[in-house]
C-alpha cells in the first residue's frame, strides 16, 4: 500500500498514467478489503500534512478519487462520520479545498452518510469555503454537493432554514459558468418551494434576476451541449418558482420589454407568460396597463411573425389569469378594466379595417377572447354591436371583407374556448359562447356576403369561410340551419365559376364529412351526383358548358366520399352509371368511364391511408363486379370496340383490385385466388357476377399466346392479384415451376406487349416471392436463364423474340436483386455483354433502370415481395466497377450504352451511398455530357446537382470543366439541347451559388453572368424563368459585389 | 422605432398560386415560341418586397399588371408604378429595385421605360427622370449601401411571382 501511495505521489506530471495507474490499485485493493481504507489514511499521513501545498492537494485527491470510485458498502458509519470531520476540519487549507469539496461530494452519496453529517459538511462549507474565489471545477463540486444534499436531506437543511439559504444566495453571487447556473437554476427552484424564504426574497430574486435577459452564446465547438435556450428554461423556471416574486420581477421585466433587441423582447415575453399563473391576477393587476402598452406595440408594430405570436399569447395567458381575479364590484373587475384600453385601441384601429392595422387588432381582440368566459363574454359585448352596425354602414366591398375577418377571428376564439361540434368536449359545457346572441344575424351576414353579386371574391370567400366557422361550433347551429349552409357551399362548388370560392367550399364539405357525415350524405353526394351525365345526350358538348365537367365533379366526390357510409353510397351511384354508360353511349369515348373508375380508386387509398376498416368488405362486394364487367364483353361473339376492354380502363380497375387485395388476410386471399385462378387458368366464369346482356360464345383463355387480344389485355387483372399476394398465399396450381414456365414461354411468344409485360411482371413476382428456401433455384439456374439465354442469343430470330425475352430477363434479374439472391449480381453482368448486341444494346442498358429503380405497381414493400435491405448498394457496389471496366474497354457506340446503365445506376442510389462512391466516376459523367442524348444529358446534371448541393467540394474541384459544359447546355440552338436539358443545366448553375464557396465561383462569376443572358431571351419560357432564378443567384454571390 | 413614412398602408390580396398564368399545350413544345408578355414582366417585379413594410409591391398596390406595356418584337416595355401615397420619399428607391430586377432578368434587346403612374406622385417629373437616366442607376448602384438596401428587397422576387419568403426585419432604410 505505502508503496502504492509514494509511486502516486511522486509521479511527475508527465507520467500522469503512472499515478492513474497506481489509483487503480489502490481503488481495487480497498475495495477488496474496507481495512486497507484505514491503512490508506493512515500511509497519507505524511503526505497530507506536509508542508507542501501540492503535495498536500495531491494526496487529498487520491483519497477523494478513492471515495468516489469506491463500492460504497464496504464504509462503515463510523468511518464515514470520521472522514467526514475529517473532511470539515480541513476546509480551511485553501490549496486542498478542490479536492476536499470533491471528496465531500463523494460522501454525500454514501448511504451512511447522516443527516448530522449533512449539516455538519453543509455548514463548514458555507462557512469555510469563499466560493466564488475558487475555479470552475471546484464551483461545479459545491453545486454537485449541495444538490446531492438538497436531493436527499431537504427535512435536515430545514433546520438550517434561514442560515442556508442565506449561505446559498452568497456562494452563487457572481457565479458565470454556464455548466454552474443551470445546475443552480435547478437549485433555486428546489429552495424556493421547499425553504422559507420569506427573509430573503429580494436577495434571492437580485441573485437570480440579474442574469436576465440570457445573452449567453455556446462556442462553436462547445462539448457541454448547454444551449442560451437551456439557460433562459432553467432562469425562467426560477423567476415563475414562487409569487412573492412579482413585485420585484414585473417592472423589470416591463422595462426589458422596450429594449430593442429581439431576443430580449421575447424573452421577457415568454417569462412574463410563464410568470402570470404564479403570480396571480392581484399582483398583474397594477400593471396591466403598461403590460398592454408593451405588449400592443410588439403586435401593431411586429418585426416577426415569431415575435407577434409570442407576444399574443402573453397577452392570452394575462388575460385568462385576470379573469380569474376576485371581482371587487363591477368596475374595478381586474378583466374588464384590462380590457377597457385594449377594446378601445382595437375598436379605434377597426374603424378602418381596411388599413393594415386592422388584421392585428382582430388578432389581439382573438387572443385576448380565447383566454377566458369572461373576457370573451365582455370582448364580444363590447365590440360586436359596433362590428355589425358598420359592416351595415359601409358600402366598400373591401371594407366588408375586412370586417368579416374580424368576425371570423371571434368565432376562431369561440371554438377554442367553447368547443368543437363533433368532437368530444374537453370544456365545461356549462358557458355557451356569447355569440350565440348574435347567431342569426351572423347567419345573415355570411349568406348575404356569398350572395353579393360583386366582382370581389374575397368577400363572398370570407362569407363561406364564416359559415364553416360557425358550423364547427360547439352546439350553435340546429340541424335546419347546418342543412342550409351545407346547401350554400354545394350551390358554390356546382355553380359557381370561381375556382378559389370552389375550392374553399368544397375543402369545408370535405372537412364536415368526417364529423357530421349525416348532412354531406343526404345533401351533397346526392346534388353532385344529380350532375353528372346519364345519356349520350347529357354529354353533348352544349350542355356541358352550362354545367361542370364530370371530371370536376367527381373531383369533387373524391374529396368528400371516404367516410364509410359515405363510400357505401357512392360505389353503387358508380356502377350504376357505368352500367348506362356500357347500355347507353357505347360508342362514347373512354374519358368519363374512366374518370368513375378513378374516382373509386382515389377514394380508396384515401381509405387505406387512413386504415379504414370497412376496405376489406370490398374485396367480394366490389372487385368481381369489375372483373365481370372486363372479361365478359371479350367473350361474346363480336370482338368489335368496347369500353371496358381498354387498356387504361384494366389498368385503373387493376388499381382497385390491389389496393383492396393488399389488406385482406391471407385465407381471403387464398378465396379470391382460387378464384381468379378459376376464371384466368380454367375459363370458369360462373363466379362472376351473371349478366344476360352478355352470354359466353366464346371460351375465356387469356393465358394464351394465340387468344384474341382483348382477352390476353385481361392478363394485366391476372398479373395485379398474383402480385398481392402475401407470402404465405398459396397458388392453386400443382406445378409452380411448370406453370411458371410456361407463362415464360407465351410471354416470349406473344405478339401483344400488353400481354407480354403482364406475363413478365408475374413470372418475376412469383420468382422473387414463392423462392422459399431457395426452393425455385434449380429451376432458375438450370432451366429459366439458359432457356432466356439462348433466345436472346438467337441470331437468325426475331427481334421482337429476342426483345421479348431480353425484357423477362430483365425482370427476373429486377426479382433476384430486390432478395440479394447472388444469381442477379450474375445476371445483371450478362446484361452487360447484350450492350454491344445492335439494337438489343440499348434495351438492356435501360432495362438497368428496371432492375434498380422503384416500381410503383409491382414488386413493391406493400405487396409484400422480399425486398432485403440494402439490395440497391450492394448491386450497385457489384456493378459499379463492371461497368467502369466495360466503359474503358469499349467503342464509342458501346460505350452510350454504358453510360446510360451508369445514369441509371446512379439516378437510383441512395444519396448517402452515390456520394461516396463519386468521385472516381466524374470523369465519366463528364463524358456523358458530350453525347448528344437528351435523356442521358439531363439525367446526368441531375447527378451533378446531387453533388452541388451535398458534396460542394467535390463540385469545386471539376468547375473548370464543368461551368463551360454546364453553359453550352444552355444554348437552345442546339436539338439535342432540350428545353428538359437546358432547365436541368441552369437549375444546376443556380445551384452552386447557394452551396460553393465564394472564392471559387468568383473567377466564373463575370462570364457565367454573361453567358446566362442569352438564355434569358430563350424562347421557352419556363427556360427563362430558370434562367432569371440562376442569375439572381449570381448576382448575390456575396451580396455587397456585383451590379447590374 | 423609425417613424415610417406611411405607418398605416392598404393592403391588397395578392392573387394565390404561382402566377395567374394559365398552363397551355405549347408550353411543352419545344418549337412553339413563347413571346415575352406583360404577365411575365410582371411576374418578374411582383414579388419585390416594399422597402418600408415587409410586403410585396403586388400587395401594396404598387405594381399592376395592367399598368405594363410590352412589345416583344418592337424590344420596349413600359413599368408603370404607383406610390402608396403621394409624397412617399421611397418612390425612387422603389422605381430602382424595378430597374434593377428588369436590368438582371430581361434581355439587353429590350428599352426599358419605368415611370410613375400620372398624378400618382407629387414629383413625379423628377423621379422619372432620375429612373430613366442610365448614368444616374449606374451611379447609384455604385453606392454599396444602396445597393445592399436593393438587394434585400429583391431577395424576396422569384420568377414565377410567388412571394418566396418576404422576410420582416428591420427597417432596411433607417
């Protein structure tokens, strides 16, 4: 042990791992036996009375660090009572104190440590310890300790009562140490709700408040992570800790108020918010004059939106702790004579309400309304009589609006403080807002503004906004009148030619449908519905103009149908009107059916998004009915034009289906796909809906590569519900690999790309979800790919053969990718070697973008396909060096094609990745931008915007190159300088300003600025547009320099 | 607080969206050449933020549509402005963010005429003349404070007339 201590001791500072070493030993051995703590004391001995003061300190420090580290139940009481004298005794030797404080820190943690022993080292150091005089390490120790103490001996410092908290005020006088104060602030806090502090208030508000306003500002590279926000928290918690505070906090915080700076404006702001509940309405009461003569000119004259805010709402917060006040006979109410001045302001600025004044009167006649039931009852009172009787007066349209506004802002104020309709109520439902006096002619008020017949739309807009308003009110509306206004706002979105006053109709029709959807269904589903055509003639361009599109109104259905009961009445409103159409106006173009089918389909991701419950039902209800009406007209015996077999009609209806078929659980999957299977496989249609407008003549077989046409379309149905299915599905076919590949081989076949894609996308799908335990890999390897391989290599066939099994090698590639199965990595290699097969090339290159990009109606997350994370980097890390290679060892033709796999690649990575792989393939895309096509060009800026903005530096590196390349992509001389490619080309010059450093753009500045006027008379205008955006940028390129 | 020239302005609404342009089919053609009309010099202008009050000059009034002539194949325009009251001393500052905005966003080919609107102003004669002499822009540009009071009021302008983010602060022109 005593050789331990001297090695400790006598480490020179430079072999500080010497002594951390020989702490450690010690640690260990006095924890393994609590004896040796006294052997340790005892072999300090010499050391902690020498007449070094380094020496002293030093050996004071291994004794604390030992407390600190040590396993604190091997102390025994009576030791610690010793150490803790011990401790005491020294404070006096200032050269020790540091380390004594931290070794009474360290003790006070122990268990063992007693209340007496509390008192004892609290007292030694309030009385010992001139605080202030020490370092910050030994201040934070004081804090540490106290609030170790005030943690766990509150009952035993209160006898101290007075004497502590006076020590206290005087350790933290003139205290600067951000890390110390916010451990303080919490400290404060602590004292002023547990100690009397009636001796000492203003001491203890002295020493806190002159910290007020925090101007303090964390260093750039600060470790401590304490923000001047963590500081005003901490400070404002301490000045609201207690009431007997105001007197003094008030006047002062007044005067901060009309400092100038910002920071301080708000601060006071939000303290005196935070203060007002505490300090209650007799102590705000004497100041609540100057209180609204600071707060209005922070509001009128607000320098931001964040400071108005705040501002309003510590006027709020006043108002409603006013309102709580005792009322002293009626005038003297403290509410009613804080409002008097402030309903008089307002009301003087609202005689002009057109003036830019008058929007934040009505802001603060809000706020202050909001607080409470009687400021809002007495506001209301006050103004609103005068409001109407000059919305009577005036004549000025623009004036109304404005007036309207105001109101519009009371009945904000009144569903805040009074409640929702609709919503269960969280307020007394006791007060009813005092607007209800005034109900009809607000009524009145609002339609008549919507009737005006003037020029004004913002009138009649203000006039729906009030309707809306009123509706959401709590109990205030009866049914009749809600009825009413609902018919206004329909008139409005049917008749109406202003799309805004549309727009804001329909957007509170939307709005009411989820909380009173009762009224929206019986009133306005049926009008809209009314509206739309029903006959040939109905669709007659003549009448039409009169009335809205149907495109519009059924818009319009999408916005307000998805509530349950509301979507139950509008699937059948659409079939019955796509069963007119199909009996009616066969011969009408496709637009509308399309638009109805649309609209269910918008409507049901709405749905799904919002997990509606009632989705399911749809699967039975719904989707046969649609597949009915698909298959059967291609089995009649007349082929000729029907709606229902148009490719964009399938497409929507195959929407449908998945967006349904995606939230059944799997054995209603496993129903449905027997189903389907039956219909598609076998030509049983009999579970479809019968219809006797359409007898089966002929036999249903739409998996073939030789059926008529309109029935392979159908497959694009087939296609969407094998994708939708889960994973634990089961397919009802004996042979997964066999009927997998036969649909390979009508796929390669078929002459109908339409058919060919569906059979792709399902083979892939199949391929990629049923792979279970690599249960398809023979099958892959041994018999799919060379099959593909050998077709695709077949010289003397058929290019579209060739193409088309290109294309399913393409897919299935996409589907070992998404499940990282190594066979993809391979093939994605082969599909290099096509680039330099004529023609062929060219498709595999693109065919890059499949395999990596997204795919919104196949192989996706929600139609549950395996998709393994970081699939995209890890076949863009296989790939990446393949194509370098292949670049670098190609001929220019050749070499296109590269460079489009490369685009593709790289359009598709993940950021984070692309931006570390970059640099190295610059010079290739570089390249690319000399090849005259239009998509790889503009594909490529694309990238070199990606680097501007997150890898600056790397852009700065290449600008000598890329600013004149970049600039000739401007010139619209040029055809393959497409309008896309010279937008893409200025948005990426517009960019570097904003994240290059000054000083390297400044020696292109003069030229690009130049170059960039011709584009400015390009003839595109949305060309232009960019171009004026760009140059603006380098025109601020460090502000101060530049003219025009 | 400065006193402001005009403490109290009215205030417009500025029409939503983008621009009050309309989308046509031969926007996306790459031939169909779009001329330059008096919608989009004044989509260019619109959006400039008032020296004194953190608004557009759209929402003040101050620049219309209908008060801008242009000829595309002639190569002139006219800007006409109104102050939002007659004896406004930031008449010509105003005058010159137009300038400058046209000066940076339209091509050389055009002549640009700025003026205020008649008997809008009580020295209109004067402004005018300051507006519409090279040297004297030149001049003030080389001004940097100037110039930097400019810049912060077209920071705000876009081309497609949208305010981007009119920043209230303190008054620029104290």
């Amino acid at each position: 042990m005593d050789r331990l201590i001297s090695t400790y001791i006598l480490a020179q500072t430079d072999s500080q791992e010497q002594a951390d070493a020989a702490i450690q030993d010690i640690v260990k051995d006095v924890g393994t036996n609590p004896a040796k703590l006294l052997s340790l004391v005892q072999g300090l001995g010499e050391y902690l009375t020498s007449d070094e003061a380094f020496v002293r300190s030093k050996a004071t420090a291994l004794l604390s660090t030992t407390l600190a580290t040590l396993d604190q139940s091997k102390v025994t009481g009576s030791a610690v009572n010793v150490l803790v004298e011990f401790y005491c005794d020294r404070l006096t030797d200032q050269a020790c104190v540091p380390e004594l404080l931290k070794g009474l820190l360290a003790l006070s943690k122990f268990d063992k440590f007693t209340s007496v022993d509390c008192i004892k080292a609290a007292k030694a150091i309030l009385a010992l310890v001139n605080v202030q005089t020490y370092q910050q390490t030994a201040r934070h120790f004081v804090f540490l300790f106290f609030e170790s103490v005030l943690n766990r001996h509150t009952q035993s410092l209160k006898t101290m009562s007075s004497d502590f908290v006076f020590g206290f005020i005087q350790c933290l006088d003139g205290e600067k140490d951000p890390r110390n104060l916010l451990l303080a602030f919490t400290l404060i806090k602590k004292i002023i709700q547990e100690f009397d502090i009636a001796q000492h208030v203003e001491d203890l508000f002295e020493v806190t408040f002159c910290y007020f306003p925090i101007t303090f500002r964390p260093p750039p590279d600060d470790p401590y992570g304490i923000t001047s926000e963590h500081l005003k928290i901490g400070l404002r918690d301490c000045l609201a800790a207690t009431p007997y505070f105001a007197k003094f906090a008030l006047p002062l915080l007044l005067e901060k108020l009309s400092s100038s700076s910002g920071g301080a404006k708000k601060d006071s702001m939000e303290t005196i918010a935070a203060c007002a509940p505490v300090y209650g309405s007799s102590a705000l009461t004497p100041y609540a004059e100057e209180l609204w003569s600071g707060l209005q000119n922070e509001i009128f004259h607000a320098t931001g939106d964040e400071l108005e805010q705040v501002a309003l709402n510590t006027l709020q917060v006043i108002t409603a702790e006013l309102s709580m006040g005792v009322s002293l006979g009626g005038s003297n109410d403290p509410v009613e004579k804080f409002l008097r001045p402030i309903i008089t302001d307002c009301m003087t600025q609202l005689q002009q309400p057109e003036l830019k004044l008058a929007k934040p009167s009505g802001k603060i006649l809000k706020a202050c309304a909001m607080a409470s039931d009687p400021a809002c009852t007495s506001i209301t009172l006050a103004t609103i009589p005068t409001l109407l009787s000059q919305y009577a007066a005036s004549e000025q349209s623009t004036r109304k609006k404005a007036l309207l506004d105001v109101l519009l802002d009371f009945l904000e104020a009144s569903r805040v403080l009074y409640g929702s309709a609709g919503k269960p109520s969280e307020h007394d439902t006791d007060f009813v807002t005092p607007l209800l006096t005034f109900k009809d002619r607000f009524f009145e008020l609002f339609t008549g503004a919507i009737m005006s017949s003037n020029e004004y739309n913002a009138l009649r807009l203000a006039g729906v906004k009030g309707l809306h308003g009123m509706i959401l009110l709590r109990e205030f509306l009866s049914e009749t009148e809600i009825s009413y206004a609902v018919q206004y706002f329909v008139r409005i979105v049917l008749e109406d030619p202003d799309t805004e006053l549309q727009e804001t109709a329909l957007k509170s029709l939307a709005s009411l449908a989820s909380i009173m959807p009762g009224v929206v269904r019986s009133i306005a589903l049926p009008a809209f519905f009314e509206m739309l055509p029903t006959s040939q003639n109905d669709m007659d361009v003549d009448t039409i103009i009169q009335k809205k599109s149907p495109e519009y109104i059924l818009s319009a259905v999408t916005k307000i149908g998805q509530e349950p009961t509301l979507f139950a009445d509008v699937v059948p409103q659409i079939l019955e009107k796509i069963e007119l159409i199909l009996r009616d106006f066969a011969g009408a173009n496709t637009t509308y059916p399309i638009s109805l089918l649309t609209t269910l389909l918008t409507l049901l991701r709405a749905k799904a998004e919002n997990d509606h419950s009632d989705l399911p039902q749809y699967l039975n209800q719904l989707v046969p009915h649609l597949i009915g009406m698909c298959v059967l007209p291609t089995v009649s015996s007349d082929d000729g034009n029907h709606i229902m077999k148009n490719a964009e009609i399938l497409d929507v209806v195959a929407g449908i289906t998945r967006v349904i078929m995606i939230r059944v659980d799997a054995s209603a999957q496993n129903d449905f796909v027997k189903t389907i299977f039956g219909i598609f496989m076998n030509g049983d249609l009999s579970a479809l809906p019968s219809t006797t407008q359409y007898a089966q003549q002929v036999p249903f077989t739409p998996l073939l590569a030789n059926s008529r046409v309109s029935q392979q379309n159908t497959s694009i149905l087939f296609a969407t519900v094998i994708d939708g299915c889960r994973q634990q599905t089961v397919l009802p076919v004996e042979d997964l690999q066999q009927f997998t590949g036969s649909l390979v081989e009508v796929a390669i076949q078929t002459a109908n790309p339409i058919q060919r894609m569906a059979l792709s996308k399902t083979v892939a799908t199949i391929l990629n979800k049923f792979n279970k335990r690599d249960a398809l890999q023979p099958f892959i390897v041994q018999q799919l790919i060379p099959l593909l391989h050998t077709r695709i290599h077949q010289e003397q066939a058929l290019f579209e053969e060739r193409e088309a099994a290109l294309i399913m090698y393409i897919w299935v590639t996409k589907a070992m990718v998404l499940s990282t199965n190594a066979i993809g990595y391979d093939m994605g290699g082969e599909l290099m070697n096509i680039f330099s097969i004529p023609r062929l090339g060219k498709v595999a290159a693109d065919g890059f973008n499949l395999v990596i990009g997204e795919q919104h109606d196949v192989l996706t997350k929600e139609t549950f396909a395996v998709i393994r994370l970081l699939y995209k980097q890890r076949f863009f890390n296989y790939c990446i060096p393949v194509l370098v290679k292949g670049f670098e060892n190609s001929s220019d033709e050749v070499r296109h094609n590269f460079l489009i796999a490369l685009s593709h690649v790289l359009r598709n990575i993940p950021k984070q990745v692309l931006l570390t792989e970059l640099p190295p393939l610059v010079p290739m895309l570089v390249h690319s931008l000399s090849f005259p096509d239009p998509e790889l060009k503009a594909s490529t800026i694309e990238t070199f915007q990606v680097i501007t903005k997150d890898a600056p530096n790397l852009m700065a590196d290449h600008l000598s190159t890329l600013t004149p390349l970049l600039l000739d992509l401007t010139n619209a001389s040029d055809p393959a300088n497409t309008m896309k490619v010279r937008t893409a080309a200025l948005k990426c010059l517009g960019a570097q300003p904003k994240s290059l450093p000054f000083t390297a753009l400044r020696p292109y500045k003069t030229h690009v600025l130049k170059e960039l006027e011709k584009s400015l008379d390009d003839r595109k205008r949305m060309v232009r547009r960019e171009a004026v955006e760009c140059r603006s940028q380098w025109f601020t390129l460090n502000g101060s320099i530049g003219s025009a | 607080m400065t006193t402001l020239i005009n403490q109290n302005p009215i205030i417009y609404e500025a029409s939503a969206g983008n621009s009050t342009r309309e989308w046509r089919e031969e926007d996306e053609n790459e031939d169909a050449a779009d001329p330059i009309d008096a919608q989009e010099v004044f989509d260019l202008i619109r959006s400039i933020s008032d020296p004194e009050h953190p608004l557009s000059l759209e929402q003040l009034n101050v620049t219309q549509r209908d008060h801008i002539q242009v000829s595309d194949e002639n190569n002139t325009i006219l800007v006409e402005f109104t102050p939002t009251i007659p004896h406004c001393s930031m008449a010509t500052l105003i005058g010159l963010c137009i300038r400058v905005r046209l000066l940076r966003c339209l091509p050389s080919r055009f002549k640009v005429d700025i003026s205020v609107r008649k008997g809008t102003h009580q020295s209109e004669h004067a402004v005018n003349k300051q507006l519409n002499d090279k040297e004297r822009v030149a001049a003030a540009l080389e001004n940097s404070h100037l110039l930097e009071v400019v810049n912060q009021c077209l920071a705000t302008a876009t081309s497609g007339g949208v305010v981007a983010n009119i920043v209230k602060g303190p008054n620029p022109a104290n």
